[in-house]
C-alpha cells in the first residue's frame, strides 16, 4: 500500500503570507501522494467586520447565520482555497481546491437546532473517496476548505480538523494514511508556555489523565478527540506540531498512538 | 468522437436564484460529457459597494486593482461557483468547481499596462485539457469560474465568455465540440427591441456588414468575436440565445458558421 500523507494547516500559516509562502514551497516539495485540508484564519472576521455582518457568539462558539455561511464560502472557498491552489501551481504541484460539494466529496448533514442552534454548520457523514482517488493516482493534490454540503444544494460550515481526520479515516481503507496536524507549537506541550515540554507520545493510556490534569484543555480537546479516532479507525501515524515536522527528521512533535 | 457541450451562463441566470436554479436542474439532465462556465452577475457589485471599494472605470471596462480581485476571487470562485456545485450535486451531476488555477487548466498572462492599465486581468495563453478530460472520462462536470492564473502565483480576472471559447477550441482536438452562449435574448437581435427579429445564421460572409450596421454593437461585438474564433477553430458548433435552445429543439437562437 502507498503512503498517503493529509496535512492540516490554520490560522497561523493561513494569516501569514511568507509562513504560507514557505510552506507551501516545502509541501511542494514532498513525495508521494498527498492531500492538504486548510482551516480559515482571521480573513473571514476582518471580512465581516468591513461588511458590517456581526459575530455571534454562543457557549464560546460562533454560530453560522446565512451571512456568515456566506462570508465562509466567500473566503475558504473562494480567497483562501485558490491563493493556495496557484502558489502550489507556482512550485510545479499540481494542485486541484475542493469543497466538499466537489466532487460530492464529504456529506454532511445540518446540525440539530437543539439544544443549541449553530447554524448553519455541518456534521459530517459519509466521505466519498472515488474522485479524490482519481485525482491523487494521477498525480494532483486535492486542497480542502472547510466546507461541506448536504447533497440536497446546502453548504455547510465543518470544522477544518475534523475534515482532515475523516478524510483520513476514509482513505485509511485504500491508502497507508499519516495525518499531519500543523500548528503555532512544537507540539502539545506539558506547560503552555514551555515549547520544549512537548508530550512525545499521547495514547489511550494517558489521554485521560492528560485531560483530567488540563493539560490538554480548551481547542486541543476537540483535535485530540480528532486525532484519537484516526487512530482507532486505522489510519497510520497521526501527529501533531510545527509543519517543521513534516520537512525535517529532528523536528519535535507530539504523536498520537493507540 | 463524443460529443462535449459546453455552456456559458451570465449575470441574468446567475442573479436570480430561481432561473439559476431551474437552468441548472435542466442542465442535469443533459445527457453526455458537459462543461459549465459562469461568469460573475451583480454580487462582486454589491459586495464592493459593501466593503467600500470603488469601481474604477476606464473606457467602460473596469479596473481591477488588487481590491478588486480578491472580490472577484471571494464571489466569482466562492461564493458562485460553490452554490452552483452544491446545487448540481443536488441534481445528481457530479461537478466540480475550477479555476483556471486548479489542475493548471487555463493559463494567462497579466494584460499589458501599456495603453491602459487594467489591472489584474489575464489574457489567456494556454488551456491545458488533460486533466478536464480526466474528469469528464469519468463522469464529472468542471464548472469554471472566470478566475485564471499566470503559473507564477497570480491569480488573474478573465473574460468568462473567452474562457468558455478558448475551452472548446482546446477540447475540439479531442472531442465534438459545442459551444453554448446564455443569454436573456432569443440570439443576436436584427431589432433589440424585438425577441423575434433573431438573426438566424451569423457567418464570415454576413458578419462584417451586421458589424458595420451596428446590428452587432457593444458588448455583443467581443461575444461574436469569440463566437467566430471558436468555429474557426474546429468548434462544431456555436449558438447564442436563451437556454431554452439547449433544452427545447424549437427554441429560436442565432447560430455561429463559418
């Protein structure tokens, strides 16, 4: 079985036109088939500050109200997507930007108005691989947004990491599939202000106490929750830290094993 | 040699979501390989009066600066050509949205500043087929937004009645290739005023003396310019009229000879 590697990039990369720049030109660069997922950044808030669409807040998480959806679509899809899909043609990689519309790629359904209504945001459920497969065997790189569609003309709002891990879960059945979470940090780290505490090895044996003992805490709960169920559900190698860890064989990194 | 239909669709459609979504559940059905191209309606408009960017004019086109751009980028690859995947989908058409960046399909080259400089516009140099055939030997519908890039990381606005042009030219090597104009006329009016003075036939031998008659004036001209590379240049077939042509055998429209 081929390696399959399903890189995630955020905020920090996305907001940040030379870290993007640079490492977009390095994931150019790497061999074999791969697939990138990109999260939003802070692009969408600046948009809807200037077109005066107001965030709402709930349970500290942003509903989607059709502006927002709107504003979405507009920067994910539209700016984000194929700023990254030319800078890659830019270094020869033949890179082809997907929602999960194209291709009828990632259903989702709308999350359930109760107990809380986000909005328009989507839960995935069912990944179709059959296109993207025919996309990466020819030698193109899918780059995914955060949206997803309902199969009945909906786009939906998905969480970024979420997408990638199922992504990865999907083509863990055709592929041998490393999924790569990259963010600002070495790695999930022992104490938050130390970047060389990094947690070599998380596992279903310590997960819990790392949680009990807030040491895994806030945004990294749900990309752990995403990590450990690409572990269970067959994917290969999962990790999580600086992109570094994907170009250099010293770079630091927490892995997360069953 | 199959046949490959390829359709254009305009601000009229675009702009109303119940024609748009009526002409894309017929486009659905169209039996055998197809091709949407769509350009941009009145949303960048509205979204740049929102935003506060100016539309500069020069010479009745428009200037795109940078602002412009990454507007056009936003509603033209987003917000557009996502809903109109997403719907399709919903139609049991399996499409996928492109720019001329993804899968390095159509490749420009930013307009000379010299006379006038209108910013980020990109006069196409090369289409690349290989991977549209690809995906339309499998099934899949590439909808193409009028964004291009210049294979250095630029991404270019562009013509999307050029676009659909200079796609079938590049297919009619490999395919039958029919091209499709969609407008809200009948077809090239002998009377504008009146729907049913459709000017059948537009040839080399007639189309000179409509030109000089001002029959064909305005923002038909570069449209029949187009009209008559592509039969030129080994296109089987172009039509320009409403889509009831595609859809009804008894529809009026003005069809493009040599």
């Amino acid at each position: 079985m081929q390696i399959l590697k399903i890189v995630k990039i955020g905020g920090n990369i996305i907001d940040n036109d030379q870290a993007l720049n640079s490492f977009l030109k390095q994931f150019s660069k790497l061999q074999g088939p791969k697939l990138l997922v990109h999260g939003g950044g802070k692009l969408a808030t600046n948009l809807a500050q200037k077109m005066g669409v107001k965030v709402q807040i709930i349970d500290g998480r942003r509903v989607t109200d059709s502006d927002t959806l709107e504003i979405a679509v507009m920067v994910y899809a539209g700016k984000i997507n194929k700023t990254i899909v030319a800078q890659l043609q830019a270094n020869q990689c033949n890179a082809i930007g997907c929602s999960g519309a194209d291709g009828n790629t990632i259903i989702s359904e709308k999350r359930p108005i109760k107990p809380t209504n986000f909005g328009f945001v989507g839960d995935i459920v069912k990944v179709n691989t059959v296109v993207l497969e025919l996309l990466i065997s020819n030698n193109i790189t899918p780059v995914f947004c955060a949206i997803t569609h309902d199969e009945k003309g909906q786009l939906l709002n998905t969480n970024a990491d979420t997408i990638a891990s199922e992504l990865a879960i999907a083509f863990a059945k055709t592929y041998q599939t490393e999924l790569y979470y990259c963010f600002e940090k070495n790695g999930v780290l022992k104490n938050i202000n130390d970047e060389c505490s990094v947690i070599k090895n998380i596992n279903t044996t310590n997960v819990h106490q790392l949680i009990q003992d807030k040491v895994i805490a806030e945004g990294m709960l749900p990309k752990i929750k995403n990590c450990m169920q690409a572990i269970q559900q067959n994917v290969n190698k999962v990790c999580i830290g600086k992109p570094e860890m994907l170009f250099r064989p010293d770079a630091n990194f927490t892995s997360i094993t069953k």
